[in-house]
C-alpha cells in the first residue's frame, strides 16, 4: 500500500520538475502584469488614507499601519515588476526566476496577514485575508507542496497576529478559524490552477507529438521510413538548383526488384514487406550522410545522390546491386533471394537539366536494365542539358 503511493508521489514529483521552468516563465509574465495594477491600487489607499482625519488615537494607528503597509508592498512590487520586465526578455537563471516568484507570493501574502491584523484596531473583519489567499492563488502558478508552505506559514503568522492585535477572546477564534478557511481556499484555488495548467501543457505537448507524426508521415513512407514521392521531389529540386549555383554533378538512381510480384505469390505479402523493409535498410546503411533514399511505391526505390558523376555514381550502383544480391531475407522456413534492376542517370558538373528530364532518362535507363536480363546497372546521358557558367 505505502510503495505505490510513494510511486505516485515520485512520479506526480517528476511531472511538477518538468513543468516548473514553463511555470517559471508564466509566472513572470503574470508577476510584470500585476505589478502594473498593485502599484496604482497602493498609492491610491496611501492617498485616500493620507487625507483620511483620523477620529481617535485607535484609528491613527489604523491609519498609520495602513499607509505603511500599502507603502511597503508598492516598493517591492515596482521592483519586482521591474525586475520582471528585464528577466522577460532575456534567459535567466532558473533560481533567479524562482525566487523573485516566491518572494512577491510572499509580500502578497504578508502583506494580506498585516492589512487583516491592522484592522483589527477598528473592525473585527478579515476580509483583506481572504482576498490575499484568493489573489495570490490565482495570480501565480504554485506547485502543491509550495503552496502548502506558503498557506501554512501564512496561517501561523496570521493565528500570531490575531493573539496581539485582537484582543476579544470570541472575535479572535471566530477570526483565527476564518483564517484557517481563507488560506485553504487559496490553498484549494492554487491546486486547482496548477492542475488545470499542467493539463493544458499535456494536451499541447500531445497537440504537438502528433502534429510532429503527421508532419513525418507527410514526407516519409509508412513501411520503410523512406522519404516519400512527394517529399522527394521536394528535395532533388531544391538539390537541382543548389547544384546549379555550385556548379557540381548530381546523380539519380532508380532501383527496381526483380520479380517482386513471385515473392508476394509464394511467401504471402506479409513476406513481401519484410523484404521491401529489408531492401530499404541496406540502402539506407550503404549511402553516404548527404544522400536521399526515397520508396516511390511498390518495389520501386530512388537514391539521389549529390555531388556525384556518372563514373562515381555507376561504382556506388554497382557496390548496391552486389550486396542485394549477397544479402538474401531470412525467414522461418527458409530465404528469399534478391536481385534488382538499376537505372542511372547523372548531370555533370556545370550543367542543367530539369527534374522531369532526369526522372525520365533514369526510368528509361531502368527499362533497359530489365530488358537486358535484370540484376545489372545501366546508364544513360540525359537530353536536353544547358551548360551553366560560372558567375561573376
């Protein structure tokens, strides 16, 4: 019983760490905000209370502890707001953040203990407590076990105040368990927003998590974790025009299986794409970091590989078509041996050429390749190419 609540208490630990630098910064924001509102809501009671003539020695002393308190509390938040503008717009240190944070719930609320205990010179009331509780709940993001610091140092000194500055024995315990009920209604309110806030930081990391999915699986092919049709075509046009501007080769390569369809007849498709899967690993493990495999649909693979001419680009096909053929799939019940038809086009260095030409010169390269009995390389010069010159 005691160990799997232990482990929800690490675990509900491990989620309040994960939130705090987020809370952290909100909290900033929130903290420069109030500032601009407490500072005005101060100097307003100071002035109110200033020109306030006071009717009796009690109540000059209310008065008194009243312009002080307010006085006070526009201080540190000018200063707080201050600082909180500056941390805004920079990358401060996690502590720094966290303790300006801690000390303005800390004035807020001793700031409420003191306006409530200063009351009590003339009215039994502890209203100024309860809207403290309430503001600085809703004001900052606590985490639970922080806040239940605060409202119970909160409360303690507040049952202290009431024992110097009320002195009716029946209004001080009607206050002292007002009390009790202010700060847990702070205590309550502060929970219930930091539950609310790491919910939505949950569903905008889930939000997120899937708009990354659907971003992969927009350019990626779901079987092999290839770039897709789509998402190559992209690339070798933008690989096009920078290998127009640096004057380098470019190669493309169309890989083709043999006889893909008698696998998927004899062994199930199942079997079928083990084998694609496995086919796209070994191009992936056998290309250089700069170059792109993409699976075009069905069997059909396309290699682009930059910075690359004819001679370089017919060993590297050469290389891959021997390793297809050395690397048989393995299965339960035996192998499945593979071979594949390669057409391979380049432009040279200094050259241009459309993606529509070089996509038509490799599949008619790959055609070739299949008429001239499969497992073999072969190569063609694309047409209509422009000689580029060197600028400036």
């Amino acid at each position: 019983m005691l160990r799997p609540s232990l482990q929800k208490l690490r675990a509900a630990s491990a989620v309040n760490d994960a939130l705090q630098p987020l809370a952290s910064q909100e909290n900033l924001k929130r903290l420069a905000l109030l500032a601009l509102f407490a500072v005005p809501f101060n100097l307003t009671h100071i002035l109110v209370f200033w020109a306030k003539v006071p009717a009796s020695p009690e109540e000059v002393l209310w008065r008194q502890g009243i312009i002080f308190s307010h006085a006070v509390l526009a201080l540190l938040f000018t200063s707080f707001g201050l600082l909180a503008r500056r941390l805004c717009h920079g990358r401060p240190p996690s502590w720094a953040v966290g303790m300006l944070t801690r000390l303005a719930i800390g004035a807020v609320l001793a700031f409420a203990v003191a306006i409530a205990c200063v009351d009590q010179w003339v009215t039994p009331n502890i209203t100024p407590l309860l809207l403290g509780c309430t503001l600085a709940g809703l004001a900052f993001l606590m985490r639970p076990g922080e806040a239940a610091a605060f409202y119970a140092a909160t409360l303690i000194a507040f049952e202290a105040g009431m024992q110097f500055s009320q002195p009716d024995p029946q209004l001080r315990l009607s206050n002292q368990v007002n009390g009790l009920s202010a700060c847990g209604l702070g205590m309550l309110l502060s929970v219930i927003l930091w539950q609310g806030f790491a919910r939505i930081q949950r569903q905008q990391e889930e939000l997120a998590e899937k708009h990354r999915q659907l971003e992969y699986l927009a350019g990626h092919d779901a079987l092999t974790g290839l770039l897709n049709r789509r998402e190559f075509d992209r690339l070798i046009r933008a690989e096009l025009a920078r290998a127009e501007r640096s004057l380098q080769p470019l190669s493309l390569l169309m890989v083709d299986l043999d006889h893909f369809k008698q696998v998927n007849d004899r062994h199930g498709h199942p079997v079928g794409d083990k084998v694609i899967r496995q086919t796209a690993d070994l191009l992936l493990r056998h290309t250089r970091a700069g170059d792109s495999v993409a699976r075009f649909g069905g069997e059909e693979f396309t290699l682009l590989l930059p910075d690359t001419d004819a001679t370089e680009a017919a060993k590297h096909a050469e290389n891959l078509r021997r390793l297809l053929e050395a690397t048989p799939v393995q299965l339960d019940h035996g192998e499945v041996r593979l071979t594949a038809s390669f057409g391979l086009t380049s432009l040279p260095a200094r050259h241009s050429a459309s993606y529509e030409t070089l996509y038509a010169t490799a599949d008619r390269a790959l055609y070739l390749a299949k008429a001239n009995g499969r497992n073999c390389v072969k190569a063609l010069v694309p047409e209509s190419v422009t000689q580029v010159r060197k600028r400036g």
